[in-house]
C-alpha cells in the first residue's frame, strides 16, 4: 500500500476517533470502539512514517493529503 495513502487515511481515523472518545466520556462509557479506531490510526501512520524513505515533516503532511486526492482524481 503506498504510505501516503496509509498516513492520510491514519490521520483522518485518528480526527475522527477523538469526538467518539469524548462522546463517550461524558455518557460514562467506556470508549471501546474509539479506542480501537485510534489504535488502528496509530499502527497505519508508523507504518506508513516506517514505509516512506526519510519519512514525513509537519510540513509534507498537505502536500500528502493533495497527492492522495489526485491520485483519486
């Protein structure tokens, strides 16, 4: 799998696991699937910091996301 499809699809579980997390604290539940969805986030962008050669900067992450989107377009 190419590592910028991995990281950019990592980064958006992760954005998106944080309200479920928070959702469920504050109904007092545990936050089973939230967790696991951020677990999963965590694992694609090592994989995919691990994958590329020299690895990513805060500064590339943009530019990931537009070649992830050209790619599909």
């Amino acid at each position: 799998m190419n590592p910028d499809l991995l990281l950019a699809i990592g980064i958006v579980l992760a954005v998106l696991s944080i309200p479920s997390m928070l959702a469920a604290f504050a109904d007092r539940r545990t936050p089973r699937v939230a967790a696991l969805v951020a677990i999963i986030a965590g694992c694609m962008i090592v994989w995919a910091v691990r994958e590329q050669p020299g690895g990513y900067t805060i500064e590339e992450i943009p530019e990931v996301f537009v070649r992830v989107v050209a790619e599909f377009i």
